[in-house]
C-alpha cells in the first residue's frame, strides 16, 4: 500500500499502477480494475510476511508466486481449489496457519462474524491476515452464492476488534470517478463532501 501511496503522491495515480503491473513479474494477468488492481499490489507488497502455511481463501486466480506453503481454499469441489471448506467452519486445527488471505469473499458469508473468529480460530499467534471486501460496489449474487455485505471502515474495526493489531485503509479512485462520485453525492444530496465518505473498498490488516 505504501508503494501505492507513494505512486498517488507523484501524480501517477492509476496509470502508475497499470505500469507497475506491467513491470512485476509473476503476477496474474486478469487485473481488470483499478480497485482489483490495488488489491493485488497491497498482497504482492506484503508478499515477504506471507511465509509459513498460507492459505488464500475463495480466490479465483490462485497467487501461487507466494511460495510452496501456499494453498487454496474454495467453497465447493467444483472450484478447482487445492482444498475445499466453508469459511464459517473451518477444516483446521487451532493455531494451524501463519497467514491467511481472505480477498472479496466475507460479503458472501451469512454471518462474516463467525468467519472472522474462525480465520482467527486457525492463525497462530502474530499471525497475519488480510482480508478485504467492496464498499461502494454493484450487487453480485447468484442463486448459489449470494451477495449480503458491505462494510464501512469502522465495520471492519468492530469485525476485526479480538485481532491484536488492525489496519484498515481505503481504496482510492481513479481522478474520473472521483468526480463522478461527487456528483452523484450533490445530485443524490448525500451531504457535504467532509461529512460523508465513499470507497470501493478497504485493504485490511489484523494481525493475531
């Protein structure tokens, strides 16, 4: 995110980061958006703290570049995942994992406490998750996977409250949709622009 931050800064903004993906190694090419984009540059810049046994939990486009601890764990046998599980319910010991990562799946669970608590459940002490979900974001559902959530910065402080350590900062727009954004706050009369905030979503760090 620092890396991120640092492009912002220097007036880059979202041409920066589709540079930056164009020049890192290993990564996945199916990035279609500046927020998925985002996301995947905050997980490759902690890649160096995920060690040990990490499982990435409902992702699609497995991030094996994070070395042979790594593992998958999907939601039916039909994910192709390396393991298969619900997050509410998770096949593992206490204090199994040394990190877990967590992308865009807690909006789907019926009841994201009990996910959390069992993410925690399953990470050793000091172990790291990150966990992300969208904010400001169309509905996704389907019959079989269905979309419930969004979570404001402090739903994640109060989701992620029994972690010792938490970090939760936004997403950032790209400078067109920001002003989109705008007017839709002023023609919707969502309030003035220092009372309300709106993201795509948050980038999130707890730490056991």
């Amino acid at each position: 995110m620092a890396d991120f931050l640092i492009l912002a800064a220097s007036g880059e903004d979202h041409a920066g980061l589709h540079a930056w993906r164009e020049r890192t190694a290993g990564l996945h090419d199916f990035v279609p958006d500046y927020h998925r984009l985002q996301l995947e540059h905050w997980i490759f810049a902690n890649r160096a703290r995920l060690q040990g046994k990490v499982m990435d939990i409902g992702v699609q486009n497995p991030r094996r570049w994070l070395g042979n601890g790594y593992f998958t764990l999907g939601h039916t046998a039909d994910t192709h995942s390396d393991r298969v599980g619900d997050v509410t319910a998770l096949p593992f010991d206490d204090e199994e994992l040394d990190a877990i990562v967590c992308t865009e799946v807690l909006e789907h669970c019926a009841d994201p406490f009990i996910a959390v608590d069992e993410m925690r459940r399953v990470l050793k002490t000091g172990g790291l998750l990150l966990v992300t979900s969208p904010f400001l974001w169309p509905w996704h559902g389907t019959v079989n996977y269905p979309d419930y959530w969004r979570f404001t910065d402090q739903g994640w402080r109060h989701l992620l409250r029994h972690f010792s350590t938490v970090t939760v900062e936004p997403t950032q727009w790209t400078a067109e949709a920001e002003h989109l954004l705008d007017l839709v706050r002023r023609f919707e009369g969502w309030g003035f622009v220092h009372d309300v905030h709106g993201h795509t979503g948050y980038l999130c760090e707890a730490i056991k």
